[in-house]
C-alpha cells in the first residue's frame, strides 16, 4: 500500500525572516564549499564508501559468493578452481575487507574533521550569544536601578548576569563525572 504524499505549496509555507532565510543560505554556501575541497582521494573513497554501505552492494556480494560456491561444486561441468576451504575466495574478500575498511576510515575522519570545525563554530556563536544575553541581563539590571525598581531577591538575575567562562564549565564537567566514575582515574 503506497501513501500519497500532500503537495506542498508556495502558499502553505510560511514566510521565513530574512534572518533565517541567509542563515540558510550561508549553510549551504558553506557545505559546497566544503565538498568542493575535497580532494581526489577523499571524494573517491567517499564514493568507495557510500557505494558499499547500500543494499546493492550487499545483494551484489550474495549474487557473487552463490555463484562463486556454485561454479565451484561442480554442478555446471566446471572443474572446481578454488576447491575447498576456498582459500582464493578467502583471500580476495579478505583484500576486499582491507581495502573497505580503509575507504570507510578516510571517509570518517574527514567527516570527523568536518563535524569538529562545525562544533566549533556553534561553540563560538554558542559563547558569543551567552556574552550577549550576559550583557543585555546586565544593562537591564542598570535600567531597573537607574528607574528605581525594585529587584526581585528571590530572582536568579545576579547569577545570569555573571559572566560564563567555558573553562569554568568544563573543569565542574570533568569534577563531576569524576565523582560519578571514581574507578576511572
């Protein structure tokens, strides 16, 4: 039973801030760019890589591994060219594993490498954004004095008006997964 999917139209979407919109645009501006580096090597094992992670690369292998144990019984008049244990058979999906398992590594690390450079630029904006809510926090604190209201004691605005330093964020990260895996040290 297949589902029919609902036509979206330019009418059904919702207007996005043209904030958003180059948000958007940027991204995509960036991950272009980002591929069109890519050298020769990575993009060919990119390729190695996407090919043998689908299922046609699977039923590809079962077709080849039947056919290679049928050939060989010697059901079709063949004589058998890698008798038993299949010592070639063996061998070639071995080199065939090697090579694969090598394909998929450079695919992850430049993956890896890519991803790391974007958690480092959400980490950048993440402390931009807290120093800017920091600061607005603190100049409406100022408006308030400066207006002759009154502060809420029980309010935590003198905690979110301090100044977040991500090593001080790290360091009680590392103490406290400390105290959760005391063996680990």
């Amino acid at each position: 039973m297949t589902q029919v999917q609902p036509q979206v139209t330019e009418a059904d979407q919702l207007p996005l801030s043209d904030v958003i919109e180059r948000n958007i645009q940027n991204q995509m501006r960036l991950r272009i760019e980002a591929e069109s580096r890519r050298t020769f090597q990575e993009r060919m094992a990119d390729a190695i890589t996407a090919f043998s992670g689908n299922m046609s690369f699977l039923y590809l292998h079962a077709l080849w591994f039947g056919l290679w144990l049928l050939l060989n019984t010697g059901w079709f008049s063949i004589r058998p060219f890698d008798p038993f244990p299949y010592s070639l058979l063996t061998m070639i999906v071995s080199l065939e594993a090697i090579f694969l398992s090598t394909f998929v590594l450079i695919s992850q690390n430049r993956s890896g490498a890519e991803a790391d450079r974007r958690a480092d630029l959400a980490l950048h904006v993440g402390l931009l954004s807290e120093h800017e809510v920091t600061r607005a926090l603190q100049m409406l604190d100022a408006i308030q004095e400066r207006l002759d209201v009154a502060n809420d004691p029980e309010s935590d605005l003198a905690q979110l008006e301090m100044e977040t330093k991500p090593e001080d964020v790290l360091a009680e990260i590392q103490r406290l997964r400390g105290l959760e895996h005391p063996r680990r040290r």
